[in-house]
C-alpha cells in the first residue's frame, strides 16, 4: 500500500536490491553514526517486520557491512542520554543539509584547528556537502569571502549555526563547487585541499606536482602491491630476486600536490621500517627525521 510507505520496498526495488539498501542504511546509522538514518532505520526496520520477509531467509541479517566507526559522538539525543553532550555541529545536521541543497549562506564557529592553519572563530559559508572519511564526518564549504574551498570535521565546529539568508544559488552552482572539490581530492591524498592560491593554480592546471618515489620492502611490499586501484596516478615497479622470484623491493611512484605531502608522508609511517623514501629530498628528510626521534624515544626509555 503506497500511503502507508511499502511502495518503496515491493515497487520500486526488487527484494535483493532492497536487502543491499538496507544493508546500506543500518551500516550508516550504527557505524557512521548518523543520527538521521539511525531514526530512518529504526522505523524501517519496525514496518518491514510487519510483511513476514523472514519466511525464507533472515532479511535483517547484515550481508554487507562497513564497519568504519565513528570515533566521536554524532548524535546529539545520544550525546544527552550519556551525560556528554557536546556542543559541536552536530546539532545542526538537519539545517545543514537543507542549506546544501539550496546553497544557502551560513554562518558558523571553528573551536579547534590541530592543523594550526588559522582556521579558528567565526566563518561565513557555502556548504556544499558532507563526507564519511576514514574515521568522522567532515563538511565540505566554500568560503564566501574568498571562494577557498575547506574541508573541516564536524566536531571541530560549536554548535552555533546562522542562515543568513533564504535566497540561495542554484543547484547547479553547487553541482559546479562540488566537481572541482572531487578534482581537488582526486588530484590529492587525504582532505587538505591546500590554500587559495594552490586552489586557483591547480583547478587551471598550472600548478607543479611533486615527483615522489618510495620504495617499499617486504612484508609490506605484497599488501602495496594489491592496491591497484589506491591512486589513479601512482606506477609501481617491482623488483624481484632471479633466484626464487621472490619480491626484494617494490618502487612506488606518484606525482601529487605540495599540499598533500604531509597526509602522504603520515600514511607512509603507518608501515614503519619496510619504507624507505627516495625522493624528494625534503620528504625523505622528514621522514628519515621521524625515524630517528622514534628511535630515540625508545632508547630513553630506562
């Protein structure tokens, strides 16, 4: 019956293709925290019990999964329940996205900047969307003052939110701010999408990339290897010994922003002594530089 909302799953969808939606959605309300879907999937869940999909297989078992957690508080009833409520942008989800879909100017508070770029007070904004990545949620905007484009995580912003105003830019300006943020991150590694000027140079395609080599050693060097598809412009090259065709090394190219070298450089420490940087100077500098204080760190220790 369409008006009681069971159109959705029995019209429109075939049965498997639902069970892939919902999957989709109960991985986004319980690992991703987000509070909307959380509310979604709960009354969901509760209607479909209601039409007997359990006869011949168990339709709420979770198939597909991504088990990428949240690691803060995103919801701000859970937040209260806890005793921890926390007054970050969180509490605004439902504005926001209505401000992204109608490109509506905002006004909001960063309390924190870790990065130490300045980027602290009060910001007047475009949103333009929100992403999972890795570990929380981050809100991608343009700043109206200048047309840099920023991505910052949702808790780093107070829970202070002004619309300044109905009127917004059509959805088709947004769509145009939002393709040449995905070149930027395409273009990149990580969400530092740099400053204005590297911004400007590099959406025209002026700005000089850095060349990088890495070199990669076993055990290390098999799990690189399967990353095919880890950048769209990284070459590897093997290297293994005639003897027993065992890999000895593996050469790991990749030409990539300045803005992005510090994010390259924190992915490559995550796999400590099998990395050895080749070039450039200044990165195999730093992170020969983190070696050494590790090594040093350890010899301390009394």
């Amino acid at each position: 019956m369409y008006r009681w909302g069971y159109y959705f799953g029995t019209g429109v969808m075939t049965k498997p293709e639902f069970k892939t939606a919902f999957d989709a959605l109960e991985s986004m309300a319980n690992y991703q925290g987000d509070a909307i879907a959380q509310k979604l999937y709960q009354e969901l869940e509760k209607r479909l019990r209601g039409l007997n999909l359990e006869k011949k297989d168990d339709f709420f078992y979770p198939v597909k999964r991504n088990y990428n957690r949240a690691i803060n508080y995103t919801n701000p009833q859970e937040m209260i329940l806890k005793g921890n409520n926390q007054k970050t942008l969180y509490h605004h989800i439902p504005s926001l996205e209505k401000a992204i879909i109608k490109g509506q100017a905002i006004e909001i508070i960063r309390k924190k900047d870790p990065y130490n770029q300045g980027n602290i007070g009060i910001e007047i904004i475009i949103p333009i969307q929100l992403i999972y990545y890795n570990i929380a949620w981050y809100l991608v905007y343009e700043n109206c003052a200048n047309g840099h484009f920023i991505i910052g995580r949702l808790n780093r912003f107070s829970d202070y939110f002004r619309l300044l105003s109905p009127a917004g830019r059509n959805i088709q300006a947004q769509k145009e701010c939002l393709k040449n943020v995905e070149q930027l991150l395409t273009n990149g590694w990580g969400l530092n999408l740099g400053n204005l000027d590297e911004q400007q140079l590099e959406l025209k395609g002026k700005l000089t990339l850095e060349k990088i080599k890495v070199r990669f050693y076993p055990p290390i060097s098999n799990f690189i290897l399967e990353g095919d598809l880890r950048h769209s412009k990284q070459r590897i090259k093997v290297t293994k010994d005639n003897y027993n065709n065992q890999i000895l090394f593996l050469d790991y190219f990749i030409s990539l922003p300045p803005r992005s070298l510090n994010e390259f450089l924190f992915w490559l420490q995550s796999y400590g002594s099998c990395v050895e940087v080749i070039y450039p100077e200044d990165l195999r500098k730093k992170h020969k530089e983190g070696a050494i204080a590790l090594s040093q760190r350890y010899n301390n220790i009394s």
